[in-house]
C-alpha cells in the first residue's frame, strides 16, 4: 500500500495526464542522446502534451522518461482566458486543471500559514522494489538523456530534489537544483551557499564531516513543486507539503543512512557530499534561456545506493526559453513566497506573478489602488519599503527586478503587463536600481564583476501612474471589458454562437 492521488504519487499524477490527454505514450524508439531533449523542448515550445517516453535507445526495458512534467497546456483552452492552460501544474498541487493563477497561490498561501503535518515513516514502499548498493550501483543502468547538444554532460537530476538534514537534525531540507552524471556512482551540481542545501552541507563541512544526502526523482509532485520554492531558512518542505495537501507524506528510511524520503518514489539515489571536492559541471541550457559555454567547479555527490519502482519513469525538464519547469514551478513557487512576505508586511499588494515569459528575471507585483490611495504615500517611499521587504527575503533574492503596476492590470495576463509597461512607465524617472542588493548571481546580465560579488542588477520599476497614489485612475481603459455596460456584453456572449463564432 502506497499513499495515491497526483499530489502526493507521481504514478497516479502520470496516469492522471495519460486519461486527461495531456501527456502521449511515445512506443516507438528515442534516443536519450539528444532526441529526447528536442521533443521535450518542441512540447514547451508548442504547449503539447508531455511525453512519456516508453522505448528509450540503449535503456533496460520499462525503463521511461517523462518530459516537460510541469509544461503549459494549449489543448484545454476553453476560452480566450486559456483556462486549463495550469493543468499539469495544478495537478501537483491535486487542484482542478482549469485553475488559474490566482488559485495556486492562494492554496500555496494558505498552507504557509497551516500547522506544518510532518511526514510519518512506513516500513516500505514502491521506491524499494528494486535496491542495488555497494558494487551494483551504475547509474549508468538508467537512460540519462543529454539535453542540449551545448551540455557539458548527461544530466541525471533535473527534475528531482536533495535530500539534507543539519546535523542537529532539527532541518530538513527539500531542495531542486540540477545534477550532472559524472560517473557511474557520482553526480555533480551546484549546492550554492544562499540555497539551503548549501546552508546545510556547510554545517556538515564545518565539523570535517560528508554530508549525508540523497536525491529523489518521480517524487510525490507536492513535493517537487515545495522543493522549488523558497521557504525561509530552518523551514522543512516536508511538513510544507504536508499541510499543502492534507496528508503527511509517507516516508521511508534510506539504506545506507538514515535521511528518509517519499515512499513510492520513482527512483532515489543514496549518498553523500564530499566536504571539499569538486569536478566541472556543465555548461547546460538554463533558466535564462541561454547556455554560457562554460562549466564551473561543483560539488560531488557520492552514490552508495540506488533504489527504484518496477519499470521506474524519470521526470526530465529540458531548461531554457520558456516556458519550462524553471517558469512554471519555480516561477510560481517564489511568486506565492514574494506575495507572502509582502502581504504580510502589511503592503497593498493584490498579487504577484513571476511572468514565465520572463523567465524568472522579473516579478511582477498588482498593487491595490484602494488601499494605497488610504496610505498616502509617493512613489519613492513604496518602492523604498517593497525593495526592503522584498529584496530581504530568501524569494526576493532570487529575481532580479519587481514590475509595480496598478490592479486594473491582470499580471498573469503578459499582454496586459506589456501594456502597463509601454503606457505607464516612463524612462528615467519610473525605474529605481539598487546596485547594492545581494541576487542570484546566474542573472545574465550582471557584469564579471558583479555576479562575481553577488550584488547588482536589481530594480523596482514602477508602472504606477501620480493619481493612483491618490486612489484613482487615469483615463478609462478601452476595452470590451470596460467601454460597454453589462448588458450589452452580455447580450454579445450570449450571441457569440449566433454571430459564427466558435
Ligand atoms: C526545475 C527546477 C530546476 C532548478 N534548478 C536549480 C539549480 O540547478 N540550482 C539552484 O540553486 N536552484 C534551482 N532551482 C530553484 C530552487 O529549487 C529554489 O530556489 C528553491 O527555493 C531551493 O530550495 P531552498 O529554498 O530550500 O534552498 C530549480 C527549480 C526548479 C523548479
Ligand atoms: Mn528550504
């Protein structure tokens, strides 16, 4: 018996695609080597279906790749809202496919402030179907795709988290970052001192001693999406995602220690950090949308045991333009964190939306006119405290610039923030840069010298126009939404069909 549902069993949420139509069994043979990366980028790039790839060149049978596990959906629009557009990302949080924007936050949200559900051990689970250790670890057995013909490698984890615990035990840390086979019992990828994996192999480093790790792939779709979201520091995802479904995640202990992960995992791999070694990792498509041609030294992650479901599935996302993993997870993850902390700062903020568009380099941020026009502050001040609040917090760390606009504006809508954007910001005198601000250093932008130093290229700019700061708004918007009385849309709806219209 395993916990079920497509939150917290990446099985049932692959069948759940399967019978919505929204993910193909590819039977025929595709090379891990480059083929599977350009379907799973043609699927992001033509919102397709995900692929489930089921006959991979040079793999064991039953061995299978999904691609694009979070991509967005074309099929299922509805209407020009493009509702069930979210529909694989909403199934990891176990929400209907034709939720938006604004309902994934909200649930985010409202288990940021839930009791945290800690996870509960049992004695065993699919993840321990098949268990190899000691000289039968290859992590070569499974068909580890090269994505990007500019990759510096095959990459084994880009769609699983690390597994880490302080050594006092008291933080559990669920973390997303990428890792590259670098042979057949080591990975290798960053662990950057800001993330919390690198917090946690810091304290393990500063007593001498590996830290103990583990890596899981097809884990529970909860679980991945928390993994990808900047909770605080000392956080542990685990009981995040507890209170985020309902259900403590069932949990097994691992073999050669005792970190414990998701019982029907689809694959774990077992092991440790080593305190100071390094090899080069990549360069890989990333994020950004680019690949630098440049691989940097990377921690190295020791395999001592593998343990996989029958016929096990590992999730692949193939990072770079959006929109991919990167944009939709990662993307709405520090979206519902941002919105958090500004909200709870007491700001007048509506909503905040990581544009997957802009590939996680901007955020977007509605502000409440109503509210603001109560607080009678300039421009100067709000964007003073939203930097300060935002900037300070582990989520704000991560985007570079904060786009204010007015909540006439839907910004989940990229048309209608292209339109703040062009109509309302005005250059020199709307953009606010804080040059001193730590960030992300993988912004591609920065200078040598300011990713080198982790500070710079942050801005707030503000489409904010003067009468807004008095509550009100400038002009009517043109719009079928706004120049007709609501009779005569709805007479125009209602005739839709009548008029040829699909
Ligand atoms: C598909 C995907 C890939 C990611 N890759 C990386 C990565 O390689 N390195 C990294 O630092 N963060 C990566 N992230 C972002 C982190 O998972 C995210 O910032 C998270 O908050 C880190 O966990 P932490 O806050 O507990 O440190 C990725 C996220 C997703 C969804
Ligand atoms: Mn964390």
């Amino acid at each position: 018996m395993t916990q079920h549902g497509p939150a917290l069993n990446f099985r049932d949420f692959l069948d759940g695609l399967l019978a919505a139509g929204d993910a193909v069994s590819i039977d025929q043979p595709v090379d891990p080597v480059l083929e599977v990366g350009a379907v799973t980028r043609r699927v992001y790039e033509t919102k397709a279906p995900a692929p489930l790839f089921t006959n991979l060149t040079g793999a064991a049978p039953g061995f299978r790749i999904l691609g694009a596990p979070a991509g967005l959906s074309a099929h299922g629009r509805g209407d020009g809202a493009g509702r069930g557009a979210y529909g694989r990302l909403a199934a990891h949080f176990g929400l209907e496919r034709d939720s938006t924007p604004r309902d994934i936050l909200e649930k985010l949200i409202g288990a940021m402030h839930a009791d945290p559900l800690p996870p509960v051990v049992v004695q065993d689970g699919p993840c321990k179907e098949n268990v190899r250790t000691g000289d039968a670890v290859d992590l070569e057995q499974f068909p580890v795709p090269l994505l990007h013909q500019e990759d510096g490698g095959r990459y084994f984890g880009t769609y699983g988290f690390h597994v880490v615990r302080s050594p006092d035990g008291t933080w559990t840390s669920w973390s997303v970052a990428r890792t590259m086979l670098h042979d057949r019992t080591t990975l290798v990828g960053p662990a950057m001192p800001q993330q919390h994996i690198g917090m946690v192999h810091d304290m393990w480093r500063k007593q001498g001693r590996r830290t103990p790790w583990a890596m899981v792939l097809g884990a529970p779709p909860a679980a991945l999406a928390a993994a990808g979201m900047p909770l605080p520091a000392r956080v542990s995802e685990d009981g995040y995602v507890g209170a985020l479904t309902g259900s403590p995640v069932e949990v097994v202990k691992a073999e050669t220690h005792d970190l414990y992960v998701p019982a029907n995992a689809e694959i774990v791999l077992e092991g440790w950090i080593d305190p100071e070694e390094t090899a080069p990792e990549g360069p890989m498509g990333e994020y950004h949308g680019y690949s630098f041609g440049r691989s940097k030294q990377q921690p190295v992650f020791h395999v001592e045991a593998v343990t996989y479901r029958d016929d096990p599935v590992l999730p692949v996302c193939a990072a770079g333009l959006p929109p991919e993993e990167n944009h939709t997870v990662w993307g709405t993850m520090i979206s519902a964190a941002a919105l958090d902390v500004l909200r709870s700062a007491g700001l007048p903020i509506d909503l905040a939306w990581c544009s997957y568009e802009a590939a996680t380099c901007w955020i977007v941020l509605s502000v409440d006119i109503e509210r603001l026009g109560r607080l009678r502050i300039g421009e100067r001040e709000l964007v003073a405290e939203v930097a300060e609040v935002l900037f300070g917090s582990h989520a704000g760390w991560l985007v570079p610039k904060v786009i204010l606009v007015a909540d006439d504006i839907d910004i989940t809508d990229i048309d209608q923030v292209v339109w703040a954007l062009a109509t309302r910001y005005r250059p020199g005198e709307n953009e606010y840069c804080f040059p001193e601000t730590p960030g992300i250093p993988m912004v591609p932008y920065l200078t040598p010298e300011e990713a080198a130093s982790g500070r710079g290229g942050k801005a707030v700019i503000s489409c904010l126009r003067p009468e807004q700061f008095r509550g009100t708004h400038h002009g009517t918007t043109a719009s079928f939404r706004t120049s007709f009385p609501a009779s005569v849309q709805q007479h125009v709806l209602d005739n839709w069909a009548a008029y040829g219209y699909r």
